[in-house]
C-alpha cells in the first residue's frame, strides 16, 4: 500500500538524518586529530581562485564519508533483518533489490571509495592534479569505468535499453543505449564536482534534486528507489548541518564523485534521465562555465569568466560566499520543482 511506503520512506530518511548526526562527532574528531586538510593550490597557474580560498586550507575533508557510509550502513541492516526475520516490523524497511537498488548502492560505494582516495591524495599532495589528488583526465577516466560498469548492468543484466521523453512517450533506444549511458553519468558526475567548491553549495543542490527524483520515483511505484533517493536526502540534511558557512568540513569526493554518479543512475532507473538539465540545471550551468573557460583560455587565449566554475566567478565580483550558496539553493529548488512538475504531468497523460 503506498500509505505504507510512505511510512517507511519518511522513517528512512529521518532514520538516515538521526544516524549521520550522531556519527558526525566522532568522524570530525578523527579528520580534526590526524589533521585530514583540504590543500588549495597555490600554483600561481589560479591566483583568483587561491587568494579566495587561501583561509580554507587545512579544513578537514572527507566529510562526504557520513553520507554514503550512512546509507550503505542502513541498507545492510534492513537487509540482514530482512533476511534474518522476515515477518519483523523492521524487515518492511529493507529497499535493497536487485531491479532498483543494487547497482545504485554499488555504484555509490565504489564511486565514495575511489573519490576518498583522491581526498588521500590531495592531503598528502599526491598525485598529478596541481595541489596534490587526481588530474581531470584521471577522474574522467574514473566515472567511466564506473559507468561501462552500469551501462553493462541496465543493458545485459536488467534489459533495459528505454529512456522516456517527456510529453512523447517511452522510446527504445538499442544498443546506443550504453553510450547515452555513460554521456549521461561521466557528465553528471563532473557537473557535481565541479559544484563542490563553497560551504554547503553541493550539499544544497545535490538534495534538491535527490529529492525531486525520490519523488518521481514514488509516483511511478519504484518504492525502494525513492526509499534509497530518501535515505540520501536523510544524510545530506544531517551533513548540511555542519558544512553551511563557515564549514566545518568539507564533502571531498568521495561525497561529490559518489552522489554524482549515483544521481545520473537514479536518472536513468525512473527513465527521466532527460529531466537531468532541468531538475539539475545548476550543475549544467556550473560544467559548462568550466568546459567554456577551458576552450576560451585554449583557442581564444583569454578568459570568459573571472575564475571558473560559475560560483568562483561571483566570488571574484565581490558576492559573499553566503549569498551565493543561498541564492543557487533558491534556484536549484525551484529547477528540481519545475522537472518534477514535468514528470508528474507527463507520467499522468
């Protein structure tokens, strides 16, 4: 019965916001006691951008751990009760299977995982990127990997190849499928890193549209989805509580990389990957101010923007950092309703 999916997608996400408070105490110790810092580069090569952030130095990192860990630790749960004793009351809590949550909560490990070791790197300025961690090339790289992955998963493991145009209908798209696959998470989780850049920003625009496709995903009946989608929204509140300015650290990627691979995979599981640019306009906006200033800076040999992404540029023209971030939620929820607005009307004709 839905009014029961509704109980348990609320008692997710609650439980998820009371689990990953109470575990923040103890992992901001550890980032604070072994002196996990973010380092910013100061390379000469982004003046604007390191006399910005130049007092963020030595914040701890690492903070996007609550989130995952938190919903991988409540998933194993439900699902150990759910084996264990079936017939409990704690059992109807599982939303781990193999048609809706398999591979998102897979993909949400080893993406978290790979994107912490690019944190290590960063912290002991390790690695090829400038300040230390993983370059661009190796991240794409990365997302790749872990979208040929998911790519394989929809297409071979759970025949799935559709994709649904909004206000047109369900279309098969066949083998081109796992390219537009792979387009849609290595872009998605780029757009999210790049996002990842003031106190609180990532956070902010990652629950507005978590949130948004938790809920096409109860409309359509893919109840442990949005259960997952609520798990995560549960997470980030509790992780937005400690990041709003000034932060008390940061998500890192093992938070950004994680939660943008897994939003273009819950795209594609309720169909509405399309909705992508709508629901998650501000993370197109900010990729493409950083593709743009690339190209420029290439072939132009000058700059667009005074410093890239999007959120830098503001910081540079004098905008406060609060502003900013307030303002881009603003927008960023007002997207996520106008896609989920589209959805609803579409699912509906």
């Amino acid at each position: 019965m839905p009014e029961q999916e509704i109980i348990k997608i609320f008692s997710l996400t609650t439980g998820s916001f009371i689990l990953a408070f109470l575990l923040t105490p103890t992992w901001s110790n550890i980032l604070y006691k072994h002196k996990l810092g973010k380092s910013i580069r100061d390379d000469g090569q982004t003046p604007i951008f390191s006399n910005l952030h130049k007092a963020k130095s030595g914040t701890p990192t690492m903070g996007g751990v609550l989130i995952w860990f938190t919903v991988l630790l409540l998933g194993l749960l439900f699902l150990l009760i759910a084996t264990w004793w079936p017939d409990s009351m704690l059992a109807k809590l599982n939303f781990i299977n193999r048609r809706e949550t398999y591979l998102p909560l897979g993909a949400l490990v080893a993406s978290a995982l790979v994107g912490l070791l690019d944190d290590w790197f960063n912290i002991k300025r390790q690695g090829g990127g400038k300040g230390g961690g993983l370059t661009i090339k190796h991240r794409l790289l990365m997302y790749t990997a872990i979208a040929i992955f998911g790519a394989w998963w929809f297409y071979f493991k759970l025949d799935w190849d559709v994709v649904r145009i909004p206000f047109v209908g369900l279309y098969n798209f066949g083998w081109w499928f796992i390219p537009f696959f792979i387009f849609v998470l290595v872009a998605t989780a780029f757009s999210v890193n790049e996002t990842d850049g003031l106190d609180g920003l990532a956070g902010g625009l990652a629950l507005a549209s978590f949130g948004a496709f938790a809920t096409i995903a109860f409309v359509q009946g893919n109840y442990n989805l949005a259960a997952f989608c609520g798990a995560i929204v549960g997470a980030l509140i509790a992780f937005l509580w400690f990041n709003i300015h000034p932060a008390r650290f940061f998500m890192g990627d093992t938070g950004a990389m994680s939660l943008g691979i897994v939003l273009g995979i819950v795209a594609m599981l309720t169909g509405y990957a399309l909705l992508l640019p709508v629901i998650g306009f501000l993370f197109l906006i900010e990729s493409l101010s950083v593709i743009i200033q690339l190209l420029s800076k290439k072939f132009r040999k000058k700059k667009v923007f005074l410093s890239a992404p999007l959120h830098h540029h503001f910081e540079a023209k004098g905008w406060s950092e609060t502003k900013i971030v307030m303002r881009f939620w603003l927008l960023s929820g007002i997207f996520a309703v106008l896609g989920l607005i589209i959805a609803i009307i579409d699912l509906h004709l």
